[in-house]
C-alpha cells in the first residue's frame, strides 16, 4: 500500500513496530474515552433487557472494524492468511472456558481490560490496580505458574491442521461476504444508535475504536511485507501486550515489538483525551468489597483472556474482524459469562437489598 523500507533503513525494524503499535494505541485510546467504549457496559446492558447507548457504541465498534478490515482485505491492503491469530492452531475449549472467565471477570471489575487501561489514564486508582492485577496474572498464564493449566485446558479441543478457522472460507463464501455482514451489523449500529439519539460526536468516536483496530491490522501487515525478519501481523489487544509491556519495563535489553507500543499509546491518547475533554479525575474504591469483587475480576480476566486467545478486544473486535471461529466463539461466551454474572450477582444483589 505503501513503501515503508526508507522508515525501516532509519529506525529498523522493532522501532517501527513499536512506532506502529503506538499509532495504533494512540487511535483507540482517544476513541475509547470519548465514546466510553467497554463490552462489559453493553452486556450489562443486554442482560436487564435494555438496548440503549452502551449496545449502540458496541455495534459502532464492531460493525466498523469489520468494514474496514474487511474493506482492506479487499483492497489487497491486508490478508487476514498471515495473521498470528489464523496461522496457529485455534481452541474451541479455551474460547468456551476463557470466554466466560473473561465475560464474568468484567462484570466483576466493572469493566473489560481495555476500558480498566482507558479508565487508568484518566486518573481512576481502581482501574490502575485492577489492570496491574490483570498484566500479572496474563504473564503467569503465559510464561508462569499457570501456563501449564492454561495449556491443559486449552488442548481439551483444538481446531484441526494446526491453523484456526477462517469462518468464511470453511463455509465457501465469497470474499466480499465479510465486507457485506459489516454492512448489516452497521445498519444495524445505526438503528441502535438513531433509537437512542447517539450524538454525532459519540458516533465518530464509537466508529474510530472499529477503524483503530483496522489501522492496526493494516500497518503489522505492511511491515510484514517489507521486514526481513518475521513480524507478527496483529492488532489491538490487551492480554498478551500488558503482560509483555510489563515485562518490558522488568528485563534488562527489553525488545521492541507492536505490543509494547500499543498499551503506552492507548495510555497517552485516552489521557490527551479526557484532558481535552476536562475529565481528568482521581477516583479510589469504594470500599474493601468493591476492591475484593474488582480484584477477583481483574484476576477472571488475565487467566480467561490468555485461554481465550484474547481479550473483549483482542477476540470480540480484532479476531472477529478476521473472522476467526474461535475469536467468535470466545466472544459469544463474553456475553454469556457477563450477562449471567450480571444475573447472578448485581441484579440478585439489587434484588435481595431491595427486600431487606
């Protein structure tokens, strides 16, 4: 699309990864904040039989990336083939059982990894210690003390030929398919949206969250072609980059990558944002309980993220523009995890308080 080899002669290849990531970051972190998007907000939502703001920015987001990711793929500007995510082996019961760790531990933080990293630029204490929480117990299932029961519960079912599963092709469909189910999920956006009177304003930002993951998946490709070493072709997420980006600042000779751009971008354009928009502020717990209930989330969160192969981001937005079957799966389990969290325990709580 564009010729990046002058760029990568002057700073080198993990540079302008990192540059990358951070471009990307900086995209979705003024995005996020200024649409307040977050899955857990919208599954909570669902779950009280509502279909108001938070689904209508949900919808914004999703129907987005997928138009644009998919508008790429058309334009030859990306190849969803050599994504990290499709050339590995998928796994059906670490979508299934990551999914709904994940959906109740958002529940339980009140609120999924992305917005908790949103929330932490623009001063809130509670998402700072919940997201530590989440970076550390993400590296312990990737590299520490859990790996090994992330790996045994990940092996229960994986998807065949060492590859996952691109929806579209196992089903025989035409490449402009996933450009066309965009299109609808964005009607669909729209009507969510002209329902609930979005402003035109939350509709751009809602909208830039789906084209940030896009741009991500654009500039990792790009680099890929040009690179000589290998470069992960990936997109925003945020389960393996916390937990790399924390390491980043651990290690001595750290190297630079995507990942460890990306959360400082997401920091740096969601705290621009909030400054802009007067919404810098310093907010704690509220109690030990609502610090007990976040840390418990924060912890459901990492394991289920790294089971799941991603997080509400990483698997519902950037694996679900590909139209990667266990990103879809993991991302329908979300719901599910999160809507009978939300049952179960706020609704339950608020009825039983109600009584009292």
């Amino acid at each position: 699309m564009f010729d990046i080899v002058p760029l990568i002669d002057a700073l080198g290849e993990g540079p302008v990864a990192a540059l990358f990531g951070l471009i990307t970051g900086i995209v979705f972190g003024i995005a996020a904040q200024r649409s307040s998007f977050c899955l857990r907000a919208a599954t909570v939502e669902f779950a009280r039989g509502q279909l108001g703001s938070r689904m209508a920015v949900w919808f914004l987001t999703f129907s987005t990336a997928l138009v644009w990711v998919q508008g790429a793929r058309l334009m030859g500007w990306f190849s969803p083939d050599d994504a990290r995510m499709m050339a590995v082996a998928g796994s059906w019961s670490g979508a299934i059982i990551g999914g709904l760790m994940f959906g109740a531990g958002m529940v339980l933080a009140r609120g999924c990894s992305g917005r908790l990293l949103v929330l932490a630029a623009t001063g809130n204490l509670r998402s700072v210690v919940s997201g530590l929480i989440f970076a550390v117990v993400a590296q312990m299932s990737l590299h520490g003390w859990l790996s090994p029961l992330r790996d045994r519960l990940a092996q229960l079912w994986v998807t065949p030929g060492g590859r996952n599963v691109d929806m579209l092709g196992w089903l025989g469909l035409p490449d402009a398919t996933g450009f066309v189910i965009g299109l609808i999920f964005a009607v669909l956006a729209l009507y969510v949206s002209w329902k609930n009177r979005i402003s035109a304003r939350t509709l751009v930002f809602a909208s830039g969250v789906g084209f940030a993951v896009a741009v991500g998946w654009v500039l990792t490709y790009t680099l890929a072609q040009s690179a000589f070493e290998p470069v992960n072709v990936t997109s925003a997420t945020f389960s393996g980059p916390s937990a790399n980006t924390l390491m980043f600042f651990l290690i001595p000779d750290p190297a630079l990558e995507f990942d460890v751009g990306l959360v400082p971008g997401v920091v740096i354009g969601a705290f621009l944002a909030a400054l802009v928009g007067r919404e810098l502020k310093f907010q704690g717990f509220d109690g030990a309980a609502a610090m007990q209930r976040s840390m418990i989330g924060a912890v459901l969160m990492g394991f289920g993220a790294m089971l799941a192969g991603g997080c509400a981001i990483g698997a519902g937005v950037t694996g679900g523009s590909i139209f990667a079957a266990t990103a879809w799966l993991a991302l329908l389990c979300m719901w599910i995890g999160g809507v009978i969290t939300d049952w179960l325990v706020d609704q339950a709580g608020a009825t039983k308080t109600a009584a009292a």
